[in-house]
C-alpha cells in the first residue's frame, strides 16, 4: 500500500485539535506520543520495493539491493 499523506495529515489535526480541547491543560508529553503513533501508523503502511541482484550457487547467493518506499 503506498504511502497515505492525507491520513497522516488528518491524523496530525486529530491530535492537534485533542489537546486545543483538553480543559486541563495539553501537555507535550500527550501531543509528542500522539504524533509519534501518527508518524509512526504512516510510515509502516509504506510500500518497499527492492531490486536484488544475487551472485553464487544455489546453496550459496550474495548480493545487494536497492529499493524505493512509496
């Protein structure tokens, strides 16, 4: 699945507009763990995608790879 902007975006505003309403006082440790979960939901919905290029037997293989998140 590629990356989703616009869910990271609406996530971000969740959390911003959460603690703009908290009567108690917002806290940076609630707004950082917040978008912390945010950030870290978008980056494991990322696509990777690798070439690998493999040298040796069928036993035995090296190789490198380069690849794209999207």
């Amino acid at each position: 699945m590629p990356l989703n902007k616009a869910g990271l975006e609406s996530a971000i505003k969740a959390v911003l507009t959460a603690e703009k309403a908290k009567t108690s006082g917002s806290s940076i440790d609630s707004l950082a763990s917040g978008l912390a979960n945010a950030i870290d939901t978008f980056v494991k919905t990322g696509l990777v995608s690798v070439n690998v290029t493999t040298t040796g037997s069928a036993s035995a293989q090296a190789g490198t790879g380069t690849g794209t998140i999207s």
